[in-house]
C-alpha cells in the first residue's frame, strides 16, 4: 500500500489516498489518538460503480461522520472497470445490456442472465480485492478492527459478509439488480445488518429488495424504509447507521470482544 497524499479536511479527520497495485483507494482516520488509545475500529464504505471521483463528496461525507463522530477508521476502494483504473470490455457490454433491456421493458423486470453478467463478474474481481485492501489496512497502526461494511453494490456486502470472518457487522443499501445466486448466499449470512431501502426507487424493484431482506439469515437484520426516490435518503440516516456500527465495532469495557459478537457464538 503506497500513500500518495494526505490532507487534514478539520481539526478531526485526516484523509489519505493510497494504491494498492492498481487499485485507487482514500483512508479517512482520526486526526489525532490518545497514547493509550484502542485502535480505531474500521468501516469499508462501498459504493457504487460510477467512480471514485464522482461519488467522493457522498462517501467523504459518510467516513468524516463516522470518524468525526464515533473515532472510527473508514477507507474505501475504487472497482474494478471504473474510475481511472483499465475499462473492462465485458463490463461495459454488460452495462450497455442493461441500458437496452430497461429501455425496452420501460422501467419493467430485466432479465436474469443480464443481471448474472452485470453482477457476478464485479462481485468475483472486487469482493478479493476488498480483502486484500482490508489486510493491508488493518495492519497500519491505529487501525485494529473490528471491521464493519457499508453501502456500495448489495451483491458485494453479502459476498463480503459470507467469506470475510473479520467483518461482524454490514449497513446495506437495497438495490434490485441481484442474481439468484447471491439470494442463496444471502441465506448464510449470520452477522447482524441494517438495510436501508428506499420505497419509491425507480430504479428498484421494492418487492425484489424485500424478498433479499427475507432471505437473509442473520438473527439480527433491520430494515429501515423510507419514503422517496433513490437519492432521497434522509439525513438522519446517515446517524443511525453510525450507532447500528458503534453497537457493533466498539469494544465495551471488560469486553474483548465488539458488542453483539458475543450473542452469536453457539450456546449464547
């Protein structure tokens, strides 16, 4: 991992972009820790496949809460196919599929197949690449996990949240374009999650994201709707989000472990 730049945004956050290889990727921190401090616990913060560039004002926002806030690390990375990292011809076909298919259907169902290969390609490159992003992270100083996931392509957080041990806890934004197969994934997730949905998307398929939601098998799932397009969230989510990861990712004292890892350890 090779730090590029580093700015101070306010007196409590820094934000430094990195490479890792090929992949651009920002690390929010605090700007200061006592001493004696905990490392700071981590958030990945996904997002969509529009690019780093374009998404950095959402996704500052969002880590300089956290780390404001809560003390939290956040870092983010950008996907593959996207931003200024190499275009990736079956991405694009992909993506062009699915404009043509929405078009024809008005808003309508799109095909399975379409969705398998717009989906399940970006969840195999990305989902190791988030761990490996997540490996050199955690070995910086300051930063001790536990680790928490947030946002970005719900196919990648469930993925993420079934293959990644380090992650105990995932704020997932509902979106409809999801394979079947991440529905059967999606039944052997355990950790607890908060799911946002936004009931008047037009670009999702509302009994689609609740039909996810369902299929979860954490014993520990929230599903917070609210009224309005897929822009439209609510500010005030952005701190319930942070309080569902503070329950999570903060170690409580005579605790070694994050609150709510306990209850999910068989006999408990």
């Amino acid at each position: 991992m090779h730090f590029s730049s580093e700015q101070r945004l306010d007196d409590a956050v820094v934000e430094r972009a990195f490479t890792l290889g090929e992949i651009p990727g920002i690390l929010w921190t605090p700007a200061a820790l006592p001493p004696d401090s905990v490392p700071a616990p981590l958030i990945l913060i996904g997002h969509p496949p529009l690019g780093l560039g374009r998404m950095y004002p959402r996704l500052a926002g969002r880590a300089r809460h956290y780390v404001a806030e809560y003390g939290f690390a956040a870092a983010t990375i950008e996907l593959p196919g996207c931003g200024v990292r190499p275009r990736w011809a079956a991405a694009e076909q992909a993506r062009a599929d699915l404009r043509r298919a929405m078009a024809m259907e008005s808003g309508g169902a799109v095909g399975g197949e379409i969705i398998d290969a717009l989906i399940l390609p970006l969840v195999d490159r990305a989902v190791p690449e988030w761990r490996a992003a997540l490996d050199e992270l955690l070995a910086l100083p300051g930063i001790g996990g536990p680790v928490g996931y947030e946002g970005g392509v719900i196919s990648i957080g469930v993925r993420l949240a079934v293959v990644e041990p380090r992650i105990v806890a995932a704020g997932l934004f509902a979106g409809s374009l999801v394979p079947a197969a991440v529905f059967e994934e999606a039944r052997r997730v355990t950790i607890p999650l908060h799911v946002l949905l936004q009931w008047d998307d037009e670009g999702n398929d509302r009994q689609a994201a609740l039909d996810l939601f369902d299929a979860f098998g954490s014993r520990e799932k929230t599903l917070h709707a609210n009224l309005g397009g897929h822009t439209g969230v609510p500010q005030f989510e952005l701190d319930t989000g942070a309080r569902f990861f503070a329950r999570h990712l903060m170690l409580s004292e005579g605790n070694p472990e994050p609150a709510g890892v306990a209850s999910q350890q068989p006999g408990k």
